[in-house]
C-alpha cells in the first residue's frame, strides 16, 4: 500500500495551519510549523500567493487528505461512495473519513497520532468485536467493539498514551472504558463531531468539475 514517507511537519507548513500530525509534539515549542509559518522551498516566507479559487479547492482536499493519511486514489475512492450514498455527499464523505479504524484509534487514545494509529493496526495489535483487523482502512459500524490485543497492552507506547488520554475528550460518538481497554462505537459520526475545520463543500466543487 502506497503512503507518505517524508517529513510531516512540511504538510502541516505547505496548508499554512496546524494538522496535529505528531501528536503531543504539536502542541510544543518543538512544532516546526510555530517556527516556519510559510511554505516549504527555497524561496522561503515569500513563497505564499494568492490562489485562484481551482487552488482554494485543492489545498482544502489536499488538507482533508493529510489530516486522515490517505493518498488520492483512495481519497477518490471515499467520494465515490459518499457520493451514492444517501444524504449530503460532503458529510457523507467526512463521516467515512472518521469511521476510519486507525482514526478511531487514535480519537480512543491508543495512539498519540493517526500515523501510529496506523501502524497499530497493521501490525496487529488491534482486536474488533473479537477478532484480529490489521486493516487501517477498516470502517466501523455501530455498535463494533474495539480494543488492544491483551498481550499488547504492555508496550509502553501505547500503555502511555492510553494512561494519558482524557475521557471528556473523547467524541461523542465513542466511548471507552478504561478498565477493559475496549472502546465502543455508539453511532455513525456526523458532521458536527468533526473538529478540523474542513470545507468539504470546496471538495465537492473540486470533484464535481
């Protein structure tokens, strides 16, 4: 499977905002974003122009793609189906995005960061409704069951990161219990349980050209 293997602090500079792609460290004095506020390149803090509204657009879908981890082709793929589903296409394809099992993973706080997240799930050590799923793309559904594999619990990793995670945080959409290590999925996200500022509404212009 194709993916992102360079820096990720540059995604962060090339969309002008934070995307909390490092977890913690984005919230420090370490953040390279804090110190370079303006695009990767040569030409440094004049690099940045007005766009036209094809590269508003663009920049908004290419933001919506590097908060989650994903690469075009399956970028597409998720507005493909958000778009013969029922209901608003731009939600439908945010809600896919949150149902995303290494997304959920990180928002139950097994992992400090969707790239983690990601590497959680591939390497196997995460169990849904009692079995093994080491596919970071998995959808959930509601009422799955999601937890750490029990002999995983131990790595201090992902031990930390759970010790540290704050119930109140957790979307309402999720639940989890800390004793059990087993997370829960209440309902199907929508909207309004999506808290990057994402347009999907410029996505969905983009796609509809």
């Amino acid at each position: 499977m194709a993916k992102y293997t360079g820096p990720v602090c540059r995604l962060c500079r090339r969309e002008g905002e934070k995307l909390f792609l490092k977890g913690e460290r984005c919230l420090t004095d370490k953040c390279a974003f804090e110190k370079r506020k303006y695009p990767p390149g040569i030409h440094g803090p004049t690099a940045r122009r007005k766009l036209s509204i094809y590269g508003i657009q663009l920049r908004e879908k290419q933001k919506a793609k590097r908060i989650y981890g994903i690469l075009e082709s399956q970028f597409k793929r998720y507005f493909d189906m958000a778009r013969k589903m029922s209901g608003n296409t731009g939600e439908n394809l945010l809600s896919l995005l949150e149902r995303r099992l290494d997304n959920v993973i990180y928002h139950l706080g097994f992992a400090a960061s969707r790239k983690a997240a990601r590497q959680l799930v591939a390497h196997g050590h995460v169990i849904v409704n009692g079995k093994k799923v080491d596919i970071p793309s998995y959808l959930v559904s509601e009422g799955d069951v999601i937890s750490i594999r029990e002999k995983s619990r131990e790595n201090v990793f992902i031990k930390e990161n759970f010790e540290k995670k704050n119930v109140d945080d957790l979307p309402s959409w999720l639940s989890v219990n800390k004793e059990t290590w087993e997370g829960k999925v209440l309902r199907i996200p929508v909207r309004e349980d999506v808290s990057h500022p994402i347009k999907e509404s410029l996505i969905i212009e983009l796609y509809s050209k």
